[in-house]
C-alpha cells in the first residue's frame, strides 16, 4: 500500500524526469552480446545509455538524445564538432542547461 499523498507522488516523479534528463550516454556499436552488455555498464557505472549503429553521426545522436528535434535542425545549430564522431570517448556540455552528453565508440568491436 502506498502512503504517499498525490503530490508527493507527482514531485517524486518530477525530479526522477529532472535528473534522468540531465545527462544522456551514447554507445555506437553495431553488435551488441550479453558480454558486451556487462562491459558498457561497468563504463558507465550502470547508468543507462542509448545504443546506435555504426554508422550514425553527430546529427543522429543529437536526434536520439532529443537534443534537437529533427537531423535538419541538428545541422542547423550544432556547431561545436563536425558530423563524424571520434573514436573513443567524447563529451559534451549542451544548451543553456548544461544538459551531459557522452558517447562511446571504440575503435574495434568489443
């Protein structure tokens, strides 16, 4: 039975939204096994992270993350990099809320 009142329901739910959106982790990979999936976790010390093929750029991954709502308008503003992602990993401070972007691409697939 919960206990709680509706309100602090709905501020709980608030800043759990709040914190999730602070920050988003990116992995690009394009096969993807239960091995795999323990080593990514232990990158990112659980955290969640977004997976996308291998070939996606900046756009894409900007696209994902809802930083911007359309590639288009991705291209439009982004200027901060090109549209290829390094290798390795790369991080970014975005917008007025200094909304974290990680991304991960290795080199080789893991």
């Amino acid at each position: 039975m919960d206990l709680r009142t509706t309100q602090q329901r709905i501020k709980e739910e608030f800043e759990a939204s709040t914190i999730a959106s602070d920050f988003k982790n990116v992995v690009i990979l394009d096969d993807f096994s239960h091995i795999e999936v323990d080593l990514i976790n232990q990158l990112f010390n659980n955290e969640e992270f977004i997976l996308m093929p291998r070939n996606s750029d900046m756009f894409d991954v900007l696209c994902a993350c809802g930083c911007f709502k359309s590639k288009t308008n991705a291209r439009q503003n982004w200027t901060k990099t090109d549209k290829e992602i390094e290798f390795g990993f790369s991080s970014f401070i975005i917008g007025r809320k200094n909304f974290s972007l990680t991304i991960f691409k290795p080199v080789l697939d893991i």
